[in-house]
C-alpha cells in the first residue's frame, strides 16, 4: 500500500512538473509573451484613443518587431537563458517607458477609425438623428420640420467633412462643431414643441 501511495505522489510531482514547465514554455518563462501581448494593446488602444497618431504607432511597432526579432534569434538553440529572458525584459521596459512617453506627449491625432471623433461628436449626431426619426414617427415634427432639421444637420456634417480634409480635427474645429449640435439640439427641441402638428 505504502508503495502505491509513494508511486502516485511521484506521479503527481512528475505530471505537475511536467505541466509548469509547458506553462512557462507556453509564455517563455516569465510571462514575456503576455507582455508583448499587453504592448501590442497598448499600441492599438492608444490609436484607437487619438493619444497615438500613425507616426508614433509605426515607431513603436517598428520598436516591438525588433524587440521580436531578437527573441526569435535568441530561441534559435530552442530555449531562453535567464540572461536571454533580463534581456528582452529590460527592451519590453523600455517599450513600456516609450509607449507611456508618445501617448502622453502634446502631440494627439483624430485616428482614422476613431469611434467617436474626440468629444463625443459622433454619438452627438447619431442622437440628433434619433431625435428627428422619432419626432415624426410620434407626430411631434411634421415633414416640412425634419427636412429642415436634416438639412441643418447636413450642413454641420459637410463642415465636419471639409474641417478633417488635413486628417484631424484640432480642438477648436471641435468646439465650433458642439456650438453647431449644441443649436441644432435647440432648433429639434422648439420644433418638437411648437402647433404644427403632423397632419
């Protein structure tokens, strides 16, 4: 009995081992590939954020390739020294240093994907829009009213259009732009309560 406990603790201690060690293989042993995996967000968050614009994205990619580069020449004897491992952990901290560095520098950018323009000028419009759709559907804006009001929102849209012709909108473009919604909000809201009723 004694031997068939002593067989399944060594098992145990062997199989566990075993699984550790493919746990650290799986990330390189010190959590480095879930490193590189935290850069690589952090680089696509800060564009899709606007504290990253292209220049500083592809600097730092640039950066995070050649850090990948010198792994894969490191692991070409299949495994990582501790020195190997000290290594690429000083160049992801300095990634980390560089990636904190350009996205809270002065320089900011509307990305070209950007969910929402910086300040919420496009969750803005698409309320405006909302807005005009419901006052017909309840009767509140008659038909002459929405054209109206569609054809407001056309023109700060053109603005929009004509302002992000050099890629960006600077804070002062987006100001004007909120004045335009902020008036656009007021003109929906008179509108929706005045007597002209949908027939």
């Amino acid at each position: 009995m004694k031997k068939v406990f002593l067989a399944v603790i060594c098992a145990v201690f062997v199989f566990g081992t075993i699984a550790t060690g493919h746990a650290e293989q799986g990330d390189w042993r010190g959590g480095i590939r879930s490193r590189i995996q935290v850069s690589k967000q952090k680089i696509v968050q800060g564009i899709e954020r606007g504290t990253l614009n292209r220049h500083e994205a592809d600097k730092l990619n640039a950066e995070l390739s050649t850090i990948l580069n010198k792994i894969d020449r490191m692991k070409s004897d299949g495994y990582l020294s501790q020195g190997e491992r000290d290594n690429i952990k000083n160049d992801l901290d300095r990634l980390d240093r560089d990636i904190f560095k350009e996205k809270h520098d002065s320089v900011s950018t509307v990305p070209a994907a950007q969910g929402d323009w910086r300040g919420g000028i496009r969750s803005r419009i698409q309320v405006s829009k909302q807005k005009i759709e419901q006052g017909i559907e309840q009767g509140t804006l008659n038909r002459r009213e929405a054209r109206r009001l569609n054809k407001e929102l056309g023109r700060i849209l053109n603005k929009i259009d004509r302002m992000k012709e050099d890629g960006r909108l600077s804070q002062r473009e987006r100001n004007r732009i909120n004045r335009d919604l902020d008036r656009l909000d007021r003109d929906i809201f008179k509108e929706k309560r005045d007597d002209n009723r949908r027939y």
